[in-house]
C-alpha cells in the first residue's frame, strides 16, 4: 500500500465531510425559511485496481441532493396573500429580468403596483381570469404567463346586463286587470334605478307586459305579449327572454338588459312575484383579496362582492429533486428533472392552495444537529490516517540517516 495513497485517501475523506458539514450548515441556517428544502451529501467509494498483491488505496466522493419533493409543515398566518402548497407543484415567479423560476416560497406581499412579490422581490405569475373557461396553457412553456395585478381595483360599479324576473299572474282576472312591480338595476356609475313592469291581462290566456323607465315622463324600454297553454305554463316568447332597451340618466348608462322570463305561469292563485334578481353592483370600495384552494384571486368589495381577477399557474416536472437550486429560493429546470409542465391548482397532478399559510423549511434541526456531530468525528479520524501517513513517510525519509 502506498503512504502517499493513504494521505491522499485521508485527504478525500476530509474533503467529503468538509462538503457534509457545507451543507448541515445551509439546512441550519435555512431551517426557518419560507419552503426551503434541504440538501444532503451523499457518499460513494472510488476503489483503484489492486497489482501484485499490493493495495492501492482509493478515497470518496459526494453527490449533494436536494429533498425538493419533500414537503414541509405549514404555518398559518393573517394575510390571504400568504400562500402554501398541499401536494406536489410549483408557483411561477419573474424577477426583474423576466426570466421564470419556480419555488415553493408562497409568502407574497401586494405591492403599490398592484402586483405580489415574495421576500426575494419574485412577481408570481397567473391568468386573467375568465369565468366562461380556462385560458389556454402552454403546457410545456411561459408563454401567456402575466403578473398577478390587482391594481384598479379601489372603487367598483358594474352596470346591470342580466336578470331574472318571474311571476305568476292569476287566471281568474277580468280582461284589463292590471297588475304592477318593479326591479333594482344598477347604472353604469353604481347608482341603482327602478324599472316598472305593468302585466295587464288581455284575454284568456294572454296577457300584456310593459317595461318603463325612472323619470318624467316615463320611457317605455319594452312591451310584449304573454302566451299560455293550458297548463298555465308560458309559450311566447318562445325564447322566454325580455329585452330591456338601454337608456342614459343623469349622464349615467344603463345597458340593454336580457331578462329570463320563461317561468312566468298563470295559475289559480294570486299575483306573486318567484324570482326576481339582477346582476351588477352599486359602487363599493375593497376590502380585501380572495384566494380559494383552485388558485382564483378575487377582489373582495365591501357590499360582499367577490369579483376573480386571475388565476394563479403553477408547474410540475417529472423529477422535482434533480432540479437546480438558484439564489432566493428558486429553481430551475435541469437535464434531469424533466420538462416544465404548466397546470392549475387543484387539477391532475397538482396539489390544492392554502391561503392564509406559508410552507416551513422541511429541515429537522435535531437530525442536522447529529450529522454535523458525525461529520466531525469522521473528519478527525480522516484527518488521524493522513497524519499517520505523514509520520510513516518521515520514517521511510530518516531511515537513510
């Protein structure tokens, strides 16, 4: 056995405890870090080829991996934009230069542009929200990808579009009987205003009904005819929809109002008004901000309104441990890992959103606390066989004298 091989055999066992200890002390340090996820070294042996019967020492060598698909523990906090992943997944982030990393580090602040960024300054990504259907992803890319930005959103009015509005007329009446309501709708400006209906019967099963307007003198905004079968149940119009015409007040607008009407019935019982609703708001300032388990921000208004505004995207790999770790608790996609798969919270393969939670570092101090106790040892008994080699040689060295 060469003395040269066992000092450098010592010195590889130094080394790889020194990289052992390298990252105890990043777990540690990081142990309180929103979703760090930590690292660990793992040992190998470099055995050299044996020649006439002598030995030659080999050494060790490390590989450092990272628990990325291991989760920690959740932390429950008071801002709605703190937020934690239960399942597999990652948030999107851009940092200034726009380039895209993933992370689990969820605790997000809203910042005077509107956006959210997490204490590395990382703007997490999503979609417009849109209520008819998902937007459109591209699942293996960014492309689409747009800051979370819930700015404009102070005060809000949303005129009334659609409603509901149906009654039942009594079927006993005389012809001309009339009978009266009205409906809630609100302005382009928040204000609400009040449309008449007038049902006036004609015959037998038919009637009349007039639509009209706030002011002096009133403004008809519709008129139709009612048709019944002989069950009482409406037939015309066939569509079962009512039409409001638009009209401007006090330089507000009122747009044209699709009204359902398709279960109006005429029955043997009195006037009665079953459903009677509309859509759209009066002017309300935030209160604050939503997000549910699929991901959905909402801007919630002080008159109990909840108005989504974007979805949050996330993204999963293959293999999330082989990913690379980047400063600011991010990653990156790596040969290894798999290709970036984009999705949404709650979908195939992706885990649901907590709000109101931060994901703690998946470190345990106390397991930390005994590998760096090994790790010493072991470095000083590495560090006893190169000292040993050393006195071997001076041996070999003196023995000329």
């Amino acid at each position: 056995m060469s003395l040269y091989g066992t000092m450098r055999t010592g010195v590889s066992g130094m080394n790889a405890q020194a990289n052992r200890l390298g990252t105890v002390a990043d777990n540690i340090a990081n142990s309180s870090t929103v979703g760090y996820k930590k690292a660990s070294v793992q040992f190998s042996s470099m055995i050299l080829p044996t020649s006439n019967g002598a030995y030659n020492s080999g050494g060790v060598e490390t590989d450092v991996r990272y628990s990325i698909s291991s989760q920690g523990t959740f932390s429950y906090t008071t801002s709605t934009t703190d937020l934690a992943i239960n399942g597999d997944g990652f948030f999107i982030v851009k940092g200034a230069d726009g380039t895209p990393y993933l992370t689990r580090a969820g605790a997000f602040v809203l910042q005077e542009d509107g956006t959210l960024k997490n204490t590395a300054g990382y703007t997490l990504q999503g979609y417009e929200y849109d209520s008819n259907a998902d937007p459109t992803i591209v699942v293996n890319g960014f492309d689409g990808l747009q800051p979370v930005d819930l700015s404009g959103s102070g005060i809000s009015a949303v005129a009334s579009t659609a409603g509901t509005l149906n009654v039942n007329l009594p079927n006993g009446e005389a012809d001309g009987f009339e009978q009266k309501t009205s409906l809630k709708v609100f302005d382009s400006q928040g204000s609400s205003r009040l449309i008449e209906f007038t049902y006036t019967k004609v015959t037998d099963n038919e009637w009349s009904v007039t639509a009209t307007g706030p002011g002096t003198p009133t403004t008809v905004l519709a008129t139709t005819t009612l048709e019944f079968d002989t069950d009482g149940q409406l037939i015309t119009p066939a569509s079962g929809e009512l039409t409001l015409d638009g009209f401007t007040i006090d330089g507000a607008e009122v747009p044209d109002i699709a009204l359902q009407i398709g279960d109006t019935t005429q029955l043997a019982s009195s006037f009665s008004v079953e459903v009677g609703q509309v859509d759209g708001n009066a002017a309300s300032k935030v209160k604050g901000y939503e997000i549910d388990e699929k991901g959905v921000v909402s801007v919630a208004y002080e008159n109990g309104d909840l108005v989504p505004k974007f979805r949050v995207a996330m993204a999963s790999v293959q293999s999330p441990d082989n990913l690379n770790p980047v400063a600011g608790n991010l990653y990156t996609q790596s040969n290894n890992s798999g290709v970036v798969i984009l999705g949404y919270a709650g979908s195939s393969g992706f885990g649901s959103i907590i709000s109101g939670a931060l994901e703690d570092s998946n470190v345990d101090v106390a397991e930390e606390l005994t590998a760096m106790i090994e790790s010493q040892r072991n470095y000083t008994a590495n560090s006893k066989v190169f000292q040993t080699g050393s006195e071997l040689m001076e041996v070999l060295v003196n023995l000329k004298r």
